[in-house]
C-alpha cells in the first residue's frame, strides 16, 4: 500500500476482519519508512 499513514490505517482497518498479518516490504531498505510504520501505523491497528 501506498500513502500517508492516515490512508494505510484506513485501509487496514477496512481489510481487518479477513487479515491476520501484515507484511511490510520496502525495496528501498529506508529505516526512516520502518520507524514511521512503527511509530504511527502499528499501534493505530492493535486497538
């Protein structure tokens, strides 16, 4: 997915109830785009 995290949380949240895992690729290798995944998009999703 595509985004801001806003929109990535959006569109987790519509796919929650038939995912049970997220897998988190970045070709770029950026810790920048992990730590914003951590910080922002993972505990949006473990309410």
């Amino acid at each position: 997915m595509l985004g801001t995290p806003a929109e990535i949380i959006d569109r987790l949240k519509r796919l929650a109830s038939g995912v049970g895992y997220v897998l988190l690729v970045d070709p770029a290798r950026s810790p920048a785009a992990l730590q914003t995944f951590a910080r922002e998009i993972m505990p949006a999703l473990a309410e």
